[in-house]
C-alpha cells in the first residue's frame, strides 16, 4: 500500500472537520466517505466536505474503496466501531479515549493485533515537536534522575463543544477528555508504568455539567510523583509542562495545546535558557504522517494502541478515585 491513505471518517465531529480533514489532505490521503448515527447529518457533512459517501450504516462505510478509518464518535462508540473496522480489515486511527472501560479498551487492542491492522490512539500532544524535546532532554540527562512532574492543562471548554462533554454519557467528563491526554504525555516521559492514583473532581462552571469539569490527579510511578490539573472552566489560565530532576528542571510553557506553539526552558546549574525547538509542524500533521509510516511498515504511529490504554487505564483509575475517595491502584495492559 502507498502513502496515500483511502479514509473512511466514523463519526461527523468537530474535530474530523477542523484538524484531521485538513491534516489528511495535506498529507495527500483521500477521504472518501463519513458514516454518523444519523443519516441526515452525515450526507450534510459529506457535501459540505466534498465527500462521495454520507451515511448512517459503519458497514456500507467499510464496504466502500477505504483502507482505514478515523475514529471520533461519542465516546461510548469506540470500542465496538474500532473493533467492527479491524475485523473488516481497515486499519483503525481512534480518538481518545480508546473505550469507556478496561476490558472493552484491551479486546480493542486485541482485535487489531488478530487482523493485523495498525491501531492508534489520535492523542495528539505526545508526537509534538515540544513534547518530543522534553522527552529527549530527560533521556539525554539533563536534568539527571527525574523526581516529579506536573502539567496544568486547565481550559475554557469551547461553547460549540458544550454538548455530550457535560452530560453524564459514558466517556463524558474532563478525566476522559483531558486527564486522559496528560497520562499520554506523562506515561512515556517518566519511563515506567503508572502504579496508583488519586484524585478530586468538582463541577464548577456555570452550565450545571452532569459529569466533571475540574479535576486535580497525582499519580505515582514508582518512586516518582507527577500531577495535573484539568478543567473546563478556565478562561485565562496558561498550560505548562514541567519535569524536576536530582541536576535540574525542565518548563514548558504553552505546550497544552492543539497548536505547535510553546517554549521550553531548562534550569541548571549553569542558569536559566531557552531550548530551541526545531520542528514545528502541526500536531495532527505529524499524527497523520506517522501513522502512514506504520501502515507502510516503515514506522510507528505516534501514540499506539497499547499507549493509548495505557493512558487510559490511568485516566480511569482517577475517575475510581474521585467516586471513592480511594487511591486507586492502575491496571496495566495485557501483552
């Protein structure tokens, strides 16, 4: 198979029309149809989007000339669609969270490894060219042994996005739309897996959310601490990435974001300076593009299936842990 990707969209999302549409045409792939629970909205968005195919059946989408298909349905749709496509053959690029419990996330992960399809989790920060420079800096050293992080990656949920986000639908909530994607940055940067959790959760903002909006997480990787905090609700709070070692510190500020805009700083014991980052190319361009490399064999998508419930599973420890008052133990992937 070229690079040049046949692409079947599951699900007529936000984020389907303003950052994979442009980022898979971009890339030279087709896309040739969108399937949606309603028959209506996705003949809409298929003309508005120059689509052949607009339609309510997953399986006239996987019966079209398509390779693989991008995943951003509801939350709660994943699982069963991810696994529909993989049996089918297509190669399976999904939306965060993978699944809305452990066992359905793992027979995902499964489901793809039997048909031989590549499967990855569209978590659009970790293949970053910021967060790849954080992860670089540790590895090389520069800060010596890591002890702890934190990430602030507190937001004003958009009004256009004020939907199933706030209600109490599986996968609602700010842990499986944003805790969730800080555990895909954290797990790979500390190096080890995630061994516990805890959590508080709140509903602060004005709209009378039915699931959380706020919430603050500590993890434990083994002798290392990281914490986040995530909301909906922030207007005016900026995002930062930071990483403590023994030999010094790395800040990040900016980098929580869908944009590959941010600065990086190390602190040592020669001083304060900036980091160059060198590749600023679009998160979900690079999401694309890997992604085509694995399917070709000459690759690694940039967050993979095992990744992504590994992310996962840390998000749904914390979500156990704001509804028992409990630090919750992670469950680490099969295989």
């Amino acid at each position: 198979m070229n690079a040049h990707i046949r692409w079947g969209l599951v699900g007529a999302s936000d984020v389907a029309e303003t950052r994979m549409l442009p980022a898979f045409r971009a890339a030279g792939h087709r896309v040739v149809g969108v399937c949606s629970g309603s028959a209506e909205r996705a003949e809409a968005y298929a003309s508005a989007h120059d689509l052949e195919l607009g339609t309510d059946s997953l399986e006239q989408l996987l019966a079209a000339d398509i390779d693989a298909v991008y995943i951003s349905s509801r939350n709660g749709e994943h699982a069963a669609q991810a696994r529909t496509a993989a049996a089918a053959g297509k190669h399976v690029l999904c939306e965060k969270p993978l699944a809305t419990t452990l066992q359905d996330a793992q027979d995902v992960v499964d489901a793809c490894d039997t048909a031989t399809v590549v499967l990855a989790v569209n978590h659009h920060l970790p293949g970053s060219g910021t967060h790849r420079l954080v992860r670089e800096l540790v590895s090389s050293g520069a800060i010596g042994h890591p002890l702890s992080a934190a990430i602030r990656h507190a937001v004003l949920l958009p009004e256009r996005l004020r939907g199933w986000r706030l209600s109490d639908d599986p996968g609602a909530g700010v842990i499986l739309d944003i805790t969730v994607h800080d555990a895909s940055v954290l797990n790979p940067l500390m190096g080890v897996p995630a061994r516990e959790v805890s959590a508080l959760s709140v509903r602060q903002g004005p709209w009378q959310a039915a699931s959380e909006d706020a919430a603050m997480v500590s993890i434990r990787y083994d002798h290392m601490l990281a914490q986040s905090h995530d909301a909906f609700t922030s207007a005016y709070t900026p995002t930062r990435l930071e990483v403590h070692g023994e030999e010094g510190s790395i800040t990040a500020h900016g980098v929580m974001t869908q944009d590959p805009v941010g600065r990086v700083y190390l602190t040592d014991k020669r001083g304060d300076r900036e980091i160059e980052v060198h590749d600023r190319r679009g998160l979900y361009d690079i999401a694309v593009t890997d992604f085509a490399s694995a399917v070709q064999g000459t690759g690694r998508p940039a967050v993979t299936g095992r990744e992504g419930l590994a992310a996962y599973a840390v998000a749904q420890a914390a979500l156990e842990s704001t509804r028992t008052g409990r630090t919750v133990a992670v469950t680490q992937p099969q295989g």
